[in-house]
C-alpha cells in the first residue's frame, strides 16, 4: 500500500514538475501596441501588429523610391549649427546623405554618426555633403549643435547639422524625406539625394549590405556630376 501511494505520488509530482516547465517555456505575451499595420520603432525593436520584432528585420529590403506626392512639402529651409540658413536649394549641385538624430541619444545617434563620420572620410574632398536633423531642437541649438558635431570631426563644410521648429521637422520628415519623425524619434535609415535634389533611396545604416550599397551609389552620383 505504502509503495502505490509512493508511485501516485512521483506521478503527480512528475506531473506538476512538466506543467511547470511547459509554463517556463511560454513566449512572452506580446507588448500593447498600435492599431493593425502601424509601426512603431524603439531603438532596436519595432512594434508591428501588437508584437515586437526586430526593426532591422522590417528594414533589411534593398533602398525603395518615395512616392509622388505634389501635396507635401518640396523645399525646406532650417538653421544650421553656425547660426546661418540652410535651404534645399542651397545643397543642390552635389548628393547628399539626409539623417535624423538627437544630441542626447546615448546609443543609437552615437553609431548612426560614427557611419557618417565614416562616410565623411570616405569621400573627403569629393563633393559629396551629409545633412543631420534634430529631432529635439529644443535642446539642440546651434550652440549645442556645435559641440555635438565636434565630437564626430564634423568639417563644417562637409557636414551639416540642422534645427529648427519640431513641428516643421516632422513635417520635413515625413512630406520631403518619407520618415516618420517626432521629437527624440526617428528611423535608422540615411536617405540619399542626387546633385537635382531627388532622394535617390533610403539605406538601412546597420545593414552591413545596405551600406555598402549607399557607398556604391554615392560613388556613382559622383562620377557622373
């Protein structure tokens, strides 16, 4: 009697023991998200349909063109860290990689801005510009801008960094450069414009393929200007 009470026993427990483990081996539940088809960029993730993945995994496609669309904005005009104006018209003439950023990102806007600082002596002396966005710029002044950049080697010909009204920056954003931005929110892609002032494509930096496709698509803007 003792010895089948000591075999129920070891099954029961057995029992528990794999249901506590199969519980141990449930996914996470998916984090509250948008509504059905929004995406939502968080650094490394994104949230899409209610679950979170991984943003690379949604922005690994090779650079696509943006729509037309006469409706949005088709100039900008914003303050550069030296206190001066910059307009699209004024970068016309020579490609240029557009990028959105905030001074007091501590991960994300640091690697993004090591590429450019990359880039930039990649094809130093070729002509070729690279234009950083606040999106803060109530913390990102001119001031502030200026000793941001000099933290990159910025040559203040080369490379621009820009500030101005938020709600004109989203709109620049998502009207000129087809990317949702909002204050200390952008997505890690580098948008490439020609000598005319057309975007090119968008590039996903941390995609190893993708930016050396951008540096090949740079190089051949440059040999045909």
């Amino acid at each position: 009697m003792k010895t089948a009470f000591n075999l129920v026993l070891i099954l029961v427990t057995g029992v528990l023991l794999g249901l506590g483990v199969r519980a141990l081996r449930q996914p996470t539940p998916p984090a509250v998200g948008p509504a059905s088809g929004d995406v939502v960029f968080t650094n490394d993730n994104a949230v899409v349909d209610n679950e979170t993945v991984r943003a690379s995994d949604i922005e690994n496609a090779m650079p696509t063109k943006p729509p037309e669309d006469e409706e949005w904005l088709s100039r900008f005009e914003l303050t550069e860290r030296s206190g001066e104006t910059v307009s699209s018209e004024d970068l016309k003439g020579v490609p240029y990689v557009v990028s959105f950023f905030f001074s007091t990102c501590p991960s994300i806007c640091v690697q993004q801005n090591q590429k450019l600082q990359e880039l930039q002596k990649e094809f130093e002396g070729q002509g070729v510009r690279f234009v950083a966005i606040s999106v803060d710029p109530e913390t990102d002044t001119p001031e502030v801008l200026q000793e941001y950049a000099a933290r990159f080697g910025a040559d203040e010909d080369q490379w621009l960094f820009l500030t101005g009204d938020l709600n004109y920056i989203r709109r620049v954003g998502s009207e000129i450069f087809r990317q949702p931005v909002n204050k200390q929110f952008h997505t890690e892609r580098f948008g490439l414009v020609d000598p005319q002032g057309k975007i090119e494509g968008f590039y996903n930096w941390p995609e190893p393929k993708q930016f050396e496709k951008l540096k090949e698509s740079i190089q051949s803007m440059l040999a045909g200007c």
